[in-house]
C-alpha cells in the first residue's frame, strides 16, 4: 500500500528566511508520480508540480525548488526568501502506476506561516 | 484555471436526511474523484469514476454512493446523513490516470 508522511505538522518562519518542506513516500511500484498542492487560506487547492520516479532532477521554479530522491524515498520542497503569500497548507501526494493508477495518496499537509 | 464547479458550496442539514453534492466540469476529462478533507487527515479519496457509469470505491467510502450518467457530472450522495461526515467535500479532475488532478472550489458540509 502507497503511504505518504509529512512529518511536520506546522513550520513557522519570519519573511525572507528559506523553508524546507519534507515528503517522505512509501510505494512497491516502481512506476509512479509525486505531487506538491498547495492550500491557501481561501481553501482552494493548487497544484504546483508533477514528478514521476524515472526523473530525478531537481526542478526549480522561481523562488519554489524540488529535491527528488529516490534513495531516501523522499520529495522536499524548498522555499527561498519566503514570503507572507506563501502561508499556507502545502500536500505531498503520491500515485501509484499500478491497478490503482490514478488514486493519488495524500499526506496529512504541513501549515507555513510566514510572518512579516 | 481548470473548468470544475462544485454545488452548493456550503450545506447545513440534519442527521438522517440525505445529501448529494454534484461536481461539475467543462473540460471533458475522463476521470473524476471526490475527496474529503479534515483536519489532521489530509485528503481521504471516497470514490472515483474512470467513465461514464464506471466508478470504483476509494478509501473512505462507506455510506457514500456516487453516480455518473454524464461526462462532464459526478455526484456524491450521502443516503442518510451523519455528524461524521461534517467535512469539506473536494472533487477533482484528471485527463488521464496517473495524471495531474485539478481541484473544485470544494463544499462545506455540515451535518447537525
């Protein structure tokens, strides 16, 4: 079974420090993808990005950044210079290519606050 | 912004009335899921459909049925209310399996 552990429940950070936010997987297959969603406080739920475990380059995105390692089975995400806009619930999901594909497992999310 | 709706978007109803939930979407994507969310639980799928008239149970769903006689709409009725499942009720999208899923706006339901 596909599990999905964000350890840290809520991490809190002054505007411009840099955060890392840690995604720990758990999968038999070894086809599948991970995603980053991010949930503002207004509750809408926004993707951010899509990797699948045959591509382990590191992507980055503006200030956003992604550490895919299939050794430790992990997928951080790293915000630099951190900004009040980036309060918010961040998930970590995973779904598997198998008879499942398409059922994405979530993990539980990590709260950033960002304080000016 | 992918085309998905979701009604209503708040509901307050009592315990044992029944509820449906409709989602919406104007992309023509095959495959469509309702998840619920609450907190300290993430995102919980209940059930998902991979065509019209073909779903499948995800994790959550006992005392959740849901309907697809249409493409573009996915209903998720609650038969008979309970508080147990006061949640937000969120359902997504995807163009394929395994693929990116894009989230509606979700629903607030309460059940007193």
């Amino acid at each position: 079974a596909q599990k999905v552990t964000q350890a840290q429940t809520e991490i809190s950070v002054v505007e411009k420090e840099d955060v890392t936010l840690d995604c720990v997987y758990e999968t038999r297959d070894t086809t599948y993808y991970l995603f980053w969603y991010k949930q503002p406080p207004s509750g809408e739920l926004v993707f951010l990005i899509r990797r699948n475990s045959f591509d382990e380059q590191n992507e980055i995105s503006g200030r956003y950044s992604w550490n895919f390692q299939k050794s430790t089975s992990s997928f951080n995400f790293t915000i630099t210079a951190s900004q009040v806009v980036d309060s918010a619930v961040y998930f970590c999901a995973l779904s598997e290519a198998g008879t499942n594909a398409g059922k994405s497992t979530f993990g539980d999310g990590t709260t950033l606050t960002v304080k000016p | 912004d992918a085309g998905i709706t979701q009604s209503p978007r708040h509901k307050v109803t009592e315990t044992g009335t029944p509820v449906t939930l409709r989602c919406h979407q104007t992309e023509n994507h095959r495959y469509m899921y309702w998840y619920r969310q609450d907190p300290g639980h993430g995102l919980r799928l209940i059930h998902y459909s991979y065509g019209v008239k073909d779903t499948d149970k995800g994790e959550v769903s006992d005392g959740y049925s849901v309907s697809r006689s249409k493409t573009e709409d996915f209903l998720l009725t609650l038969e008979s209310a309970t508080s147990s499942q006061t949640s937000v009720y969120f359902c997504a999208i995807s163009e394929v399996k395994r693929d990116t899923q894009y989230f509606g706006p979700g629903t607030r339901l309460t059940v007193l």
